[in-house]
C-alpha cells in the first residue's frame, strides 16, 4: 500500500473526499456532499456551533409552530437565505421550495430545489420531519 504524504496550511481552502481518495484544492460539487451541507445548516440551531454562533438556521425552532400560509412562506424565505448565506455552491430555487405539514403524523416535509452554480447540475433536498 503506497504512502501519502501532504501538508494542509489552509485547511478551509482544501476539502478531501474519501470516496474517492482524492485531496483537492477548491469545492466538491457532488450532489450528496451539497444535500449533507445543507442538512447540516437546517439541523443545527443558531448559536449551537460555539465557534461560528451565527450558523444554522431556525427551521427546527419554528416549523411546527406554523398557524398560517404567511407563517409558512417566512420560514421558507428564511430557510433558503440561510443556505444561500452558508453555502455559496448553490442557488436555491426559492419559487419551488415547498413546505408540506401533516397534523395527523406531527410531521413536516421540506422540498428545497436548487441549481449548483458552477455546473448548473439542478437537484432536491428533501427531508422528513418528525415531532
């Protein structure tokens, strides 16, 4: 087995997928990197992270506290400004963004199309909630 050997100064200007064994220098676009960004930005409160406290979102704070359509588009709105302001890879496609709650489960659906900048690949996140 061969040895590698390598010296990251910048470790925030280098990322190294293990999939594919690989260092590289600059951002990986692949689309379960991007969905598992963005599930970290959506679970995690503001003011969780002790060395970032403005990362994070309010998603999990407020979606079930939903009373009314408008209350619903401003969590939207809020989601998608906050993965656009923690990752710079993606647009969010904010028009189709859906929020979808079942009383009857106590669980939440949310649908978040985006379109990766650089190579203009268009994906889903969804993710499942239960409270």
């Amino acid at each position: 087995m061969a040895t590698r050997n390598f010296n990251i100064e910048n470790s925030d200007r280098w990322a190294y997928d293990i999939s594919n064994n690989v260092i590289s220098k600059g951002e990986i676009y692949s689309v379960d990197v991007i969905n598992q960004s963005i599930e970290n930005i959506l679970m995690t409160y503001v003011g969780e992270r002790i060395f970032n406290l403005k990362f994070g979102s309010n998603l999990m704070l407020r979606v079930f506290e939903i009373a009314s359509a408008r209350m619903g588009d401003d969590l939207l709105n809020d989601t998608a400004k906050a993965i656009q302001r923690w990752d710079s890879r993606i647009q969010v496609i904010e028009s189709d963004m859906k929020l979808t709650i079942d009383v009857d489960t106590h669980t939440a659906l949310i649908e978040i199309p985006y379109r990766v900048k650089s190579t203009g690949l268009t994906s889903i996140f969804k993710k499942k909630i239960i409270n």
